[in-house]
C-alpha cells in the first residue's frame, strides 16, 4: 500500500534522526567481530508492518475510501477514476485531517523524545492521546456501549477510560455507518437522474435502450456543474469537524 511504502522510506531518516545505532558490532572469542540489529530497530521495522492497519482503522481513511467509492458507482462510469486515483485521493486527505492530531503528536511526544527529554514508555503514551481523542470525537457511544458488552465490561466513568481494544473496533464501527450515511445523500440525486431517464425511455417506447447508457452523460454534467469533487471533498473533510 502506499503508506506502508512511505513508511518504508521514512524509516531510514528516523532512525538517523532518533540517533538508534542501526548494527551493533561486537567482539567474537576467535577475535572476530558480529553483528546485530539492536531491539529498537526490529521494534520500529514490527511497527512499519502494523502501519496500513493503523492507517485504515485508527484515521478518516475508512470513511474517505468508502465515500468515494460509492460515489463513483452513483456515476456509473465504471473504473474511472481508477483505484489508484481514488487511494490517492483518500491518503492525501486522510493526511489533511489528520494534520492537527500529528502535530499534537510531535510536538507532545515525538519531539521530546528525541531531545532526550522522554522515555520511550512516555512517549508513546502521550502520543497516543491525541489521536484517541480524535477517535473518541468520532465514535458514537452506542458503539462503544456494545463492544463494551461484548467484552463483559462494567463501563467506564470518562470516555478518557475507554482501552483501545474496545475504542478501535467501535470507531470502525462507527466509520462505517458515518460513510454509508454520506454515500447515501450521495447516491440520491443519480438515482432521481436514472429514474427520471428510463421514465421518458419508457414513455417513448425504447425499451431496448439501456437507461445507464443515456443518464451517465447527464450524471457528469451535472457533477462537474456543481462543482461536485470540490463539494465532496470539503463535505468529507468537514465531517471530521463539526
């Protein structure tokens, strides 16, 4: 994915950056020399692994994706836009939402991490605040009332409280409602438009005709009308906000 080949190549830089010695050279008893990966490294490579899963379950990427996937089956145009430019679209505006949770996550922990200032241990704790509180400001309760049941769990008294084990799943949960939610106004206005086509086809007596073929024209001209890519856009950014 294109995340975890970005992470790929960012992981030389951090390493650097974090001053984490890649190769240890010790001495052999025959005089030689052997080398190792220090612990960190295989941590930080552990970590490179889980980063699509982290990308596609714990940020607005599962929303944008699927939004813009419906809309593209309302339009009827078959692969265009093609998948590659629809992953695009999603990553590049997962990174534009999720902008404000990273620089909380820089400057709280990353930065003081690597100054020295913080352990490892710290770090990641406060690093993950922010982005469990995005998680959280997204998550209907219900959510995580079930999965709360589920686990047999007694409850929480903050939101604050709420493990991950049970934030994540009930933040997919509501992600995926929250996106076929906004597929659904999406879709309306081509379903009317495919409607109103396979009426007056009808009414002419070209049952033959298929309707598909005649409305995607119009579907087209009237998103590109009303300025349609910016409109979804900024509706699925802005979704993140109210």
């Amino acid at each position: 994915m294109p995340a975890a080949a970005m992470a790929a190549m960012l992981l030389p830089q951090i390493v650097v950056a974090a001053g984490i010695p890649v190769v240890t050279v010790s001495g052999a008893p025959d005089g030689g020399q052997q080398y190792s990966l220090t612990l960190q490294i295989l941590i930080l490579m552990t970590a490179v692994t889980l980063l699509p899963s982290i990308v596609l379950m714990m940020t607005a990427f599962t929303r944008i994706i699927i939004v813009l996937a419906i809309l593209r089956q309302a339009l009827g145009a078959g692969q265009a836009p093609p998948n590659q430019v629809l992953i695009g679209l999603a990553l590049f505006l997962t990174l534009f939402v999720m902008g404000p949770v990273a620089d909380r996550i820089n400057t709280g922990a990353l930065q003081p991490y690597m100054a020295g200032t913080m352990d490892a241990a710290a770090a990641l704790e406060q690093g993950a605040q922010p982005l469990k509180q995005f998680m959280l400001d997204q998550t209907r309760e219900s959510d995580i009332a079930t999965f709360v049941r589920i686990s047999r769990g007694q409850g929480f008294e903050k939101p604050e409280d709420v493990p991950m084990r049970i934030l994540v799943p009930a933040f997919a949960t509501s992600e995926l409602k929250t996106a076929f939610q906004i597929g659904f106004m999406v879709f309306i206005p081509f379903v009317i438009i495919d409607l109103v086509v396979a009426s007056v086809l009808m009414s002419m007596g070209m049952m033959m005709l298929s309707p598909v073929l005649i409305s995607m024209p119009f579907k087209i001209m009237l998103f590109v009308l009303v300025d349609g890519w910016s409109l979804i856009m900024g509706t699925l950014a802005g979704s993140f906000y109210t």
